[in-house]
C-alpha cells in the first residue's frame, strides 16, 4: 500500500449525485465509447530496474507498454494497448474528459465457451501502473486458467501513460541524495521537514488545483465501470493487490451487480483511511525490521554481526546514525538507508542482500553494498516522483487528515518510543497531507452482501496492510472468504506459495473457495514460503517470484 520514496510506501461522496450504488453504468444515458486497441511501444523503463547488483528477475512486465498510431488487432496471447477518455467530474458527465491508458492480453479460450470476460487488475499504490501487473498475471496464472480471461491493465487517473500524468516538484532537484535525516534530532530539523512537505503540497496544488479535487479512490472505481462499459461487458473480475483492495472494494460496493470474480490480497483496512492506518503501519513494520534483525543473527556464521537482536539493533541505529555526518558514497544518507531496508519489510526475498550489505559496512567500511542498494532500489526519478504525487492525490482528498502539525508531532513522537523503524519516515512521507490544497472528505462505506463469492488472501505478518484489515472486510462482505498465509511478505499470489496459487486458481475457474468458518478467523490456511538462505542471488530460486511482485506493487516496473 504505502511505498516509501525511492523503494516502494477528501472523497466527494458521488453516489446520490450520479444513481448510488448499484448503478448499472455511471454515465446515466450514455454509451462508452469503444477501446481502439493496438500494438504496444515497447520500451526500456528509465527508472526503478534492479540492475545486475541484485541480478535480473525476470522478464514479465519488465517493459513499459504504450500505444502506438498504427491500429490493427493483436493476436490472441499477445499484449495490445488502447486509451479511453472518461469524464474528469462523473457529477458532470458530459465535461472535462481525462483518458487512461490500458494494456489487454486475451485469453485464447472461444468467446462462446469457457471464456469468462475481462479481468482487471491493480498493484496498488495509490499510485501504481497496472500494465505491468497485466502482463505478470497473464504470465503467472496456470495455462487453462489465463486462457479464460481478458487481463486488462490500466494506469489509474494521474498515473503514467494516463492524461494527464501528475507531477509536481524537479525530481533531481527535490530529492537529490543525501536528503535531511527523516528523524528530527531537535525543533529547527523537525520544522525543515515540516516545510519541505509544505513546499511539495504548494507545488502540487499549484500545478494541479484543476485535477485534484478529482484524485480520489472513488472516481478511480467509477474509471472501472468506464472500462467495462466500453468493453462491452456486464461484469467484471478484478484481482487487486494492497491499495488495489481497498479500490476494489469500493467498486464492489457501488457496482456489485458488475462483479464476476473478486479477488484482494493483501487487505487494507477500510475503516483506518488513511491517518490510522499508516500508524497501525508504523507497528507492524518495526516488527517486520526485528524478524529480519533475528533471520541475521541465525545466520551469525555468514554475517557475523551476532547473535542477539539488541546488539543488531545497536550495530543497525549506530550505522544509520553515523550516515548522517559521513553519507555512504556520498548519496546513502540515514533517509535512504530507510528507503533502501523498508524494502526488507515488504519481502523476506530481500534479506540476503540487505543483510550482506549491513555486514559488510559495519565489518569493514565497505559501503558498496549500501550504494548499489540505494541506485537499484530506492533512487527516485520521474516515474517514482509521478506515482508518489498520485499517492498523496489519492490519500490526502479521499479521507480527512489532521491540520495541525502538534497532533503529527505528538502522534509521532509516541509510536517512535515503541516501534521507531518507520515511525518519523512515515510521517514525513505523508506529511503534505496536513498542507493539501484540497482537504479529506468523508470515505464512502465499504461492505455488500449483495455479491458472489468472493476470495481474499492475506499473510498474518503483512507490515504494509496489517492482518486486522483482513479480518475486518471477511465481515463487511459477507460472502467473502479469508486464506492466510504465514508469514509477512506483501503480496501473496502468484509469487511462489504453491497453497495460496491453488486457492487463487480454484477460484478464478469456478468461484470455488474453502467452506466459511463460525468466527472471525481465517476460513484456511497456507504454510509460508521457505525462509531465504543467506547470499542466495535473489535472482535464483523460489524467492525471486515474490521480489518480482514487490517491484510491481511498489510500482518499480511501469
């Protein structure tokens, strides 16, 4: 859900304006226009590609799709691409219009037999592309599966090859390393930070005053039906990642005669948008930091940092502290050592390396390790810039956040005395909603019974979307039904647990889930992946399928 810089981290209520909730179409009166597919510009991404210091890690959704002029149909398997124009203000559908772009990989299945529709799909973010995830998901799912389906990606309003594509301070200027430490030792480096976050909301709301009353969760779920109208479909499937489930939600709430098949994973919890649910962040991180503290003091005969989790805590914050006067290769500041290890929270598949490069820093002032990290996972450069702009859009209008900068400051100082890992990042990363030139709105309700089965997957120890949101969508939708996984990687299906696939697979064939269980626990459960052994090359074995979809749901691959 929340992608820090460089690596990953109000709502207007629209309902009565446009039909409510269950409207067959939000264009009342209208037709969508068609989607005019073709074959995809394929290009290298600028920014955000591992590199050869953590090695390759694959080849699904490693190229940037966008249209080209050229119009014919791509043949069956194959991507294509194609924009759709939707109004910018659905109380108004017939002004402003914005367009999105899609990617579609169809399924080879008979469109008079098993083939069941279009299914679309979402990384989340807010602030993610979804046409790399597209291709994964077409890649990833098993053969008779995929054929069924039509996945549709699609660049949410604001993001990438989607018109416009919000930007709004220099990249290279605005977060040239190495920033100011995100940890204030004293008032005046709190009140710098406080207004470097300030600036970047000035920046946005200058450029974008236009735009972003209209950047919300809800109207991105209204660019859904758009797509499926112009599709020419009546329902959908939708397989929705992190922020994707809370997107998806909101779609399955106001349309759930549309929906087909729904799948979330990795559960956001509805009720703590978006304040709350980044301090429940701030705890569950600090306990994600602690296991890979642990997994490298198992692991003292490689490492050799030792074998208690205080002294790799005290070797960990003694090396942040000291990036502050002395920067590792003059760009790996304690900022970036921050964005580069949150990684480690998202996926145990990091640890190896994140691991090695502590050792090495630690044990012989090698800061090459550090260095490359950084450049390969949490340098920032446009695109990042572009999905971190479209992150706070959507979070800083959709939900109300506080005004006065004391509630931050007090909230914060509290959680960093308990979990202080990414209690001040935290902060600091949304810190310009407490300046956003449009204020949060009410969120609109989430909940149906109105719904086929529907299928989520959740580990227990997810720092990003913590278990109790899970546990509380299995209740607002009634026909739901929760798989777990232990563990805490972010993100579970298709990216190596043989359990959750064939719970996702079973699923996406016929809407079969496990039986639900009395109670508000888990209807089954998953064994975890194996634990990553040490200097094992991300690039080989079963880990490397979940650091492919980290990269995509922290929206490193476009």
């Amino acid at each position: 859900m929340k992608r820090i810089i460089g690596v990953v981290a109000g709502m207007t209520v629209l309902g009565a304006a446009v039909g409510g909730a269950g409207v067959a179409n939000a264009r009342p009166g209208t037709v969508p226009e068609a989607v005019s597919w073709g074959p995809c510009e394929e290009a290298r991404p600028q920014t955000g590609a591992l590199g050869s210091a953590l090695g390759e890690i694959g080849d699904a959704g490693r190229h940037v799709t966008r249209p080209v002029a050229a119009r014919r149909q791509a043949p069956v398997g194959q991507v294509e691409c194609g924009t759709l124009r939707v109004p910018l203000d659905y109380t108004v559908p017939e002004g402003q219009q914005i367009s999105l772009a899609l990617n579609r990989i169809k399924g080879t299945a008979p469109r008079d037999g098993n083939h069941l529709g279009v299914m679309l799909v979402n990384p989340g973010g807010p602030g993610a592309s979804g046409r790399a995830l597209a291709r994964f998901v077409a890649a990833s799912l098993p053969a008779d599966v995929a054929a069924r389906y039509d996945v549709i990606g699609f660049d949410p309003r604001g993001v990438g090859s989607s018109e416009p594509a919000v930007s709004c301070v220099d990249a290279e200027s605005y977060f040239a390393a190495p920033r100011a430490d995100n940890v204030p030792r004293d008032g005046a480096e709190e009140r710098a930070l406080v207004g470097r976050a300030r600036e970047y909301a000035e920046g946005c709301g200058n450029r974008w005053a236009w735009f972003l009353p209209y950047l919300t969760t809800e109207n991105s779920a209204r660019d859904m039906d758009e797509i499926r109208g112009a599709l020419g479909e009546e329902k959908i499937s939708y397989l929705g990642y992190s922020y994707g489930t809370y997107l998806g939600a909101v779609y399955a709430t106001l349309f759930p005669q549309r929906v087909r098949r729904l799948v979330l994973d990795s559960v956001v919890d509805p009720a703590g948008v978006w304040y709350d649910v980044n301090i429940a962040q701030d705890y569950a991180f600090d306990q994600r930091h602690q296991a890979f503290l642990d997994w490298i003091a198992r692991h003292d005969d490689v490492y050799g940092l030792g074998r208690t989790r205080s002294g790799l805590g005290f070797a960990w914050y003694s090396m942040r502290s000291r990036l502050r006067s002395r920067p590792a290769g003059g760009v790996v500041g304690p900022s970036e050592l921050d964005d580069v290890y949150t990684v480690g929270g998202y996926s145990s598949a990091a640890w190896p390396r994140l691991a090695q490069a502590f050792a090495d820093y630690v044990k012989k002032g090698d800061t090459a390790g550090l260095v490359a990290a950084y450049h390969n996972l949490a340098e920032t450069g446009a695109a990042e810039e572009n999905s971190y702009a479209v992150y706070l859009g959507v979070q800083c209008r959709d939900a109300a956040w506080p005004r006065d900068w004391t509630r931050w400051h007090a909230d914060t100082t509290k959680v960093a005395a308990r979990a202080p890992f990414l209690a001040w990042p935290n902060a600091v990363y949304n810190a310009p909603c407490a300046f956003w030139a449009e204020r949060g709105g009410t969120p609109p309700s989430v909940g149906t019974a109105k719904l086929p089965p529907v299928l989520l997957i959740q580990a227990r120890h997810d720092a990003a979307t913590p278990y109790q949101g899970a546990l509380r969508v299995r209740d607002l939708f009634p026909t739901s039904r929760l798989v777990t996984v232990a563990g805490g990687d972010h993100g579970v299906a298709l990216a190596g647990n043989a359990c959750a696939d064939r719970f996702l697979a079973a699923y996406l064939r016929d809407a079969t889930t496990p039986p639900r269980r009395i109670g508000q626990g888990a209807d089954a459960a998953c064994q975890g992946v194996i634990e990553p052994r040490p200097i094992t090359p991300m690039a080989s074995g079963g880990a490397s399928g979940h650091l492919l979809l980290t990269r995509l749901l922290m929206g490193r691959v476009r």
